[in-house]
C-alpha cells in the first residue's frame, strides 16, 4: 500500500498568541483552518504542522493531533530567504506539497508549494497609512511561480488574476467559516442605551473614521443609541477625536476583548456598521450575521458575496447615507427583528469544515498533478 502524501502546513501565522497572547486575522483563519482539518476523519494526505522561532513555540501548542516539525531559526524576512536557499525546510520536514497560508514566503521549491493568498488589496485598494511596496514586488512573484493558489471569496479571486496575472485555472475558492461555539444567538441583556457596533477598525481602509463622522451627524438629534468601537491599538488621532466633548459620551472605544465578549457585543448591537472600502472576505460581516445581529456594509469587492441579500449596503464613504441608517434603526423604521432570520440562513452558507474539506480536496489536485 503506497504511503500518504504528506503535506506541510506552515503555521508561523499563530505562534504569537503563545509567544505574545495576541493572533492576527491570518493567523486566527489559519488557526481555525487547521483545527478543522484535524477533526476530518480519514484524511487522504498526511497533515505536518511546520513553525519556525527561537524560543521553542511550535505547532505542538495547538494541541492537534498531527505531526509536527520546528526550526530553531529567527521567522524573520533576512532569515527565511536564507532557509531558502538551503536545504532545512525540506530536510526537516520532507513535504510533498509546502501549504503557506499567509500571502508570502520565501520558498526554496515554489513548484511544490500552494499559497493562501487572502486578498491583492495592495494593488486593488492600497492603504494610505502602509507601504506596500515590498507585497506589489515579491507577492506576484510567487503567485505565478507556486502550484496553486487558495483564496477566500470569487472576488479575491478576480483581482488575483486581474492585477498579477494569474491564470484561472490556478486559483481556487475555499471560502472562511465562523466559530459556532462562540458566534450564535445568545439570550440579550437588558442594557442602559441601545447601541451600533463596529468591529475590525483602523484608520486605513476599514474607513473607521468616516463612520465616526457619520455617528457625530447623527447625535445631533439627541438619539439614544450610542457607538461602541473594538479597536485594537487604537491610534491617539482617533482617542483625541472621540473624546471632543460633544463625543466623549457616546462613543465607546475597547481594544483588549476575547471572542466570548466579543460574540456577546455582536449580539447586544442593533447593527455592526461596517463600512470597509475594500476585504478580501469580511469576517465581522459573517460574525455578526451568525449572531442574527444586521450588518451595515459596504457595497464593494468580497462583502455582498459574504453579506448576500441579508445585509444592508451603502457607499463606505457616503456620511450623510450611514447617518440615514442609524436614524432608520433609532426611529424603527429598520428593525434587528426583522434582519435576524435571514442573517442566520447567509451565515449558515459559511463554515469551517466545508472550507477544510475544500482546502483537502486542492491538495489531492494538486499531488495528482
């Protein structure tokens, strides 16, 4: 009986919520990625789990049953070109196919590599606050070298060809999924004042501000709803802008919350505003539907694929139309009741185990190959 092919899943992306206790969203979808694929009985490939760091944090801590490989090497830029020029990876691990799931690595065998390339917003939408020079020079690199290439929704997947040129052929969907043990309906909590959500902020592309702006139109009425902000880092400009007096008690701005709270803020908001001008996917769009909380959201690339006929959509840039909203919730003349069944079937399209049970299927296609 021939043995499995083996698969090496680089999981670098998660290792800082052992190191440093945070995860970013790359890591956090490779996290629930992994776990999923973990669960499917059967496999038809042999999973590795490769992670690189000097202090000994490897993809044992995520307490899978698989098999796993760590180098004691720095996961740094100047350091990873050097293992691929070398032969560490390969010897470590002996892979059949390298699975990076985070848009770009230096790889010694790009032909036998597939890469998780999440969107191209640095060619689509670049950031205003970020230099993206050095993704617009290496990402198109490997794209076009690599065996294939994983993204998350039809509209990631049209800029990757659009703007590198890939063929469609090479590309394919496997769209995200939510955790169903913390993202459900919950039984509400009585609180003082009604209130709008905002999830995922920034000062860039997320267009945070614009929605800020929106909110300061819509005091001006006397509403009762306030505006609570999970911002992670939270730049001082914006701490300066919200505490202007007339702000300061209406705007609410946490940085520091675990999905548990954070589940429990989806389902106490009237509605998640999230006025993103360009995603790859949206996951706060999914979350919150999956809460049978609305979503206010932009009518742009990936978000009316994740948010279908279930969200509400505007301009992201459009201040007098997010204003015209938060008045229709605050009058009743748009209602969380009314939204909270059809944003529970969109969200039921979406979960982790088809997305894995996908990603397994692009393996064996690739090994056949």
């Amino acid at each position: 009986m021939k043995d499995k092919k083996r698969v090496v899943i680089d999981v670098n992306s998660v290792m800082p919520l052992y190191r440093y206790g945070w995860i970013s969203g790359i890591g956090r979808t490779t996290k629930e990625l992994v776990e999923s694929m973990a669960r499917i009985e059967n496999l038809p490939v042999e999973l590795m789990l490769y992670s690189q760091n000097t202090r000994g944090v490897s993809g044992k801590r995520l307490g899978l049953n698989l098999p796993t490989r760590h180098l004691p090497l720095p996961h740094k830029a100047w350091m990873n070109q050097i293992v691929a020029h070398t032969h560490f990876r390969e010897t470590l691990t002996h892979y059949d196919l390298l699975h990076v799931p985070h848009n770009f690595e230096w790889v010694r065998r790009p032909d036998k590599t597939v890469i998780t390339m999440h969107d191209a917003m640095f060619f689509a939408c670049p950031d205003e606050v970020f230099d993206y020079r050095y993704e617009q020079q290496l990402y198109p690199t490997l794209a076009k070298q690599c065996r294939g290439i994983i993204t998350c929704s039809e509209s990631s997947k049209r800029d990757i060809m659009r703007y590198m040129g890939i063929n469609e052929e090479k590309i394919f969907v496997c769209r995200w999924g939510y955790d169903k043990d913390v993202f459900f309906p919950r039984s509400e909590k009585k609180r003082g004042y009604p209130y709008f959500l905002s999830v995922s902020c920034s000062m860039g592309r997320k267009n945070t501000m614009t929605l800020i702006k929106a909110y300061e139109q819509f005091i001006k009425q006397g509403p009762l709803h306030e505006l609570v902000l999970v911002w992670p880092n939270t730049p001082q400009e914006a701490l300066n802008y919200c505490n202007q007096p007339h702000l300061r008690n209406h705007i609410y701005v946490t940085n520091d919350i675990d999905d548990e709270r954070l589940s429990i803020l989806y389902n106490e908001a009237s509605a998640t505003f999230f006025p993103s001008r360009y995603e790859g996917f949206g996951l706060p769009v999914l979350e919150s539907m999956a809460c049978g909380t609305p979503v206010v959201t932009s009518n742009n690339s990936s978000l009316p694929e994740v948010g279908g006929e279930a969200a509400i959509y505007t301009d992201p840039d459009d201040i007098d139309g997010l204003r015209r909203i938060m008045e229709q919730f605050e009058n009743g003349e748009l209602k969380k009741s009314d939204y909270r069944e059809r944003c529970l079937k969109q969200a039921s399209q979406f979960s982790w185990e088809r997305c894995a049970q996908q990603t397994i299927d692009v393996y064996q296609k690739l090994l056949e190959n």
